[in-house]
C-alpha cells in the first residue's frame, strides 16, 4: 500500500513549472492539506527563506526519504 503525503514531509516537484519560476527536483514542505490530493507546499533556501508557497497536486510530488523505508 503506498503512503498518502502528509503535512511535514519533505517533498520535490517531478514537473517543471516556469511560471512559478520552480523546476523538477526543487525541494519542498508540505505545510498545509487544503483537500485530498491537494498540498500547499513551502520552498525555502539553505538559510530559511522562503521564495515559493503554492499548492500543488499529488501527482506533481514526490516524497524524499532519509533513511531506510520498507518497499
């Protein structure tokens, strides 16, 4: 069974979005569920500053993992 997105969990976006100025492989927090399979997502640089809000759709994330995870 695969794992739904939470909020929290660290993400990165599979598509380019140039409008928004963001490209596949930005990375990303997921601070809000607005609805099922809707995410408003934070991306913030290395010191904390955030240069995007958006929601985004499930299909147009990934989540990262940092250690081991079951397959």
């Amino acid at each position: 069974m695969e794992r739904r997105i939470q909020e929290l969990d660290v993400v990165a976006l599979l598509t380019d979005l140039p409008e928004r100025k963001l490209v596949a492989g930005q990375v990303g927090t997921v601070v809000e569920i607005l609805e099922d399979g809707v995410f408003e997502v934070d991306f913030s640089d290395d010191e904390g500053k955030t240069y995007a809000t958006l929601a985004l759709r499930e299909k147009d994330l990934i989540v990262l993992h940092y250690s081991p995870v079951a397959a």
